[in-house]
C-alpha cells in the first residue's frame, strides 16, 4: 500500500484523506465513489448528465485504484472513460430536440449476447490478470470489470437490463472493496444496489408507459 511518502504527487493526492472509526478514508475515494452516486440516481432520472459526471468520478477512482494497488479497478476506470464518450454520444442522439430517453428491455438475442460477453470476458480477463499478478483477487476483480463494462453498454443502448447487470456487479463488490481497505467504495456499492433495484422499477415502468401510447415492438431505440 502506497502512503503519503510515495513522490509522486497525484498518487499522494489520493492517498489523502482523513481518519474515521479507525480507518483511512481517501479524499479521492470519497469524492469519486459521490460522482459515481450522482451518475446511478442521474441514470435514475434518464438524464443526459449521467455521462459527464461519470467521467468525472472514473478519473478520481483511477487516481485511489492505483494507489491501493487494485490495478484491474483502474483499468475498470480507463474502459469507462471510453464507454462514457460512447454512450454520452448516444444519449446525445436519443434526447435531441428535447425528447425523452426512450428505454426498452433487451431482446432474447441481445440478453444471450450480453450474458455471453459477460460470462467469457470475466474468464478471458480473469486468467489474464492471475498470469500477470496484477491484481490479488483476480476472480471477483475481472467480474467486476467485465460486469461494469457489460453494464455500462447497455446503460449506452438505453436497455433496462443494465440495471440487472449492476445489481449483481455490487453484490461482488461489496466484500471486494471491504477486503481492500476501500470503506467508502464498499459502503457507495451498497447504495448502489439500492439504487440499481429503484432503477429497474423506473425504468420498467417508463417503458410500460411508452409502449401503452405506441403499442408493443414501437418504442423508439436509442439511435
């Protein structure tokens, strides 16, 4: 674990912080595990927000990721700076001219090829960080990673399942961060859940909404 000896100074930046209940809570932990609160209640709301403030708080996770030496985290951080661009894109399009987001459940062949892409690139990230060493829970850490990359995709195509991907990325986070000395990040993926299952229900019942004017199969995708 890196302290505030380390010379380098963004590293010692996110390593400071303050002392609570006997633990060490980093700033830049604190401050980016708040912005990624902000993005799940924005992606709540469907607001086009959700996607700057999300690249805010990967920049700060990647910064305390490094420094507690969870290096598949800040890789999980770099993957969403590119995610967020993709998806602040297609938002962009979807809500152009004041419209509302439209929300859908995913089809069969896009909830196979999501749960495919999920279940082979957490075994694929998996065996590369244990033949690397990179990280010390190379299991739980690759599903994360890969859970958050699946997530936020589908989070970009505007698809309810997203949600369902993050509820189950949280129940593995929880103990990983808790394990590492992240206090915060454990106590932040906790709300997450809360939020995530709030989630579901909103945008189901947006999308129940939307097909009762258009009638079923019409909804509108995000372009």
């Amino acid at each position: 674990m890196s302290g505030p000896e380390t010379g380098v100074w963004w590293l010692e930046w996110a390593y400071a912080g303050f002392t609570l209940f006997g633990e060490h809570v980093r700033w830049a932990d604190l401050l980016g595990n708040l912005a990624a609160l902000g993005t799940v209640a924005l992606a709540v709301r469907r607001s086009i927000w959700t996607w700057p403030v999300q690249l805010s708080g990967a920049v700060l996770l990647f910064a305390v990721s490094i420094d507690a030496h969870l290096l598949g985290n800040a890789l999980k951080q770099v993957m969403f700076v590119l995610l967020v661009c993709y998806g602040w894109y297609r938002w962009a399009r979807g809500t152009r001219g004041g419209a509302a987001l439209p929300v859908r459940p995913a089809t069969a062949r896009e909830r196979g090829l999501l749960a495919g892409a999920l279940v082979g690139g957490t075994v694929a990230v998996a065996l590369l960080f244990e033949a690397t060493g990179i990280s010390w829970a190379p299991w739980p850490d690759a599903f994360i990673f890969v859970g958050s990359a699946v997530a936020t995709f589908g989070q970009s195509r505007a698809l309810v399942d997203f949600w369902i991907v993050w509820i189950i990325v949280d129940l593995v986070g929880v103990p990983l961060a808790l394990m590492s000395g992240l206090w915060v990040s454990g106590l932040v993926y906790g709300v997450f859940f809360v939020l995530a299952v709030v989630g579901v229900r909103d945008w189901m019942r947006r999308y129940r909404t939307l097909t009762a004017v258009t009638g079923p199969g019409r909804e509108q995708v995000v372009a």
